[in-house]
C-alpha cells in the first residue's frame, strides 16, 4: 500500500548498487593482491592497477549519484543517507586504494597472515555491505 506512495527513483538504487559492486571487486582484488604476496601466482602491479581501476570508477559513480542528488526534488529513502552511504562507500574504496598503492610503492613482497586475514575479512564484509545495498529497493 505505502509502496505506492514512495518516489520511484530507481536510479538511486542503480547507482548504489553500482558503487558497492565496485567496493567488492575493489575488496576482491585486494584480498587476491595479499594473498598473491610472496607466493608468485599474482602480477602485482596488475592487481594495484586493478584496485586504483575500481576506485577511480566508484569516483566516477559517486559524483554520478551526488550530481542527482542535487537535481532530484523527491528521493525514495533520506537524501542525507543516501548522501552518507555514497561517502563511506567511497572511504571503503579509498582505503583498499591505499593499502594497494603502499604494496606498490614500498615494494613489500610478502604479506603476514594477519594481513591475509585482514584482507579475506575485509572482502567479506563488503560483500555484506553489497547484499544489504542490493536489498534497498
């Protein structure tokens, strides 16, 4: 009944999805970047290159979803939530950025298990994050 009445804005929710899609491909190429350390079975700067193409694309989308929100009048949830998830979604992505680009810069070749652990940890909660982004509409 209430559905209805709520603005229909799909683009929203497209672009949302969109944006947590490339945190998980982002997380993904950064747990495959860690786990690949000291083991010989991953190009390296391949895989920097990989995270740095998933941020700059979640840049791309994030400025896509802030551009509608400054031209949308009706939002179908709160335009500062969707404000907010944009903007963490965009931190998460950075900080996979960041831990790819220091590997890259100080040359590290091999990753501790903690890290490891830390990367595989990382790759499944944003793979939460994209099914709880998926289940908005």
């Amino acid at each position: 009944m209430f559905s209805s009445l709520m603005p229909q804005r799909k683009e929203f929710y497209e672009l949302l999805a969109a944006h947590s899609e490339r945190v998980v491909a982002g997380a993904n190429a950064t747990l495959r970047l860690m786990n690949g350390l000291g083991q010989g079975t991953e190009d390296i700067p391949v895989l920097v290159a990989e995270v740095n193409m998933n941020e700059q694309s979640g840049d791309k989308i994030k400025a896509e979803l802030i551009a509608l929100l400054h031209r949308s009048f009706t939002t179908p949830i709160n335009r500062d939530q969707i404000h907010t998830l944009t903007i963490e979604l965009d931190q998460v992505l950075n900080a996979l950025q960041d831990v790819a680009n220091a590997v890259g810069m100080y040359n590290i070749a091999e990753s501790t298990a903690e890290a490891r652990e830390m990367a595989s940890l990382g790759a499944d909660a944003c793979m939460r994050l994209n099914r709880a982004v998926m289940a908005l509409p």
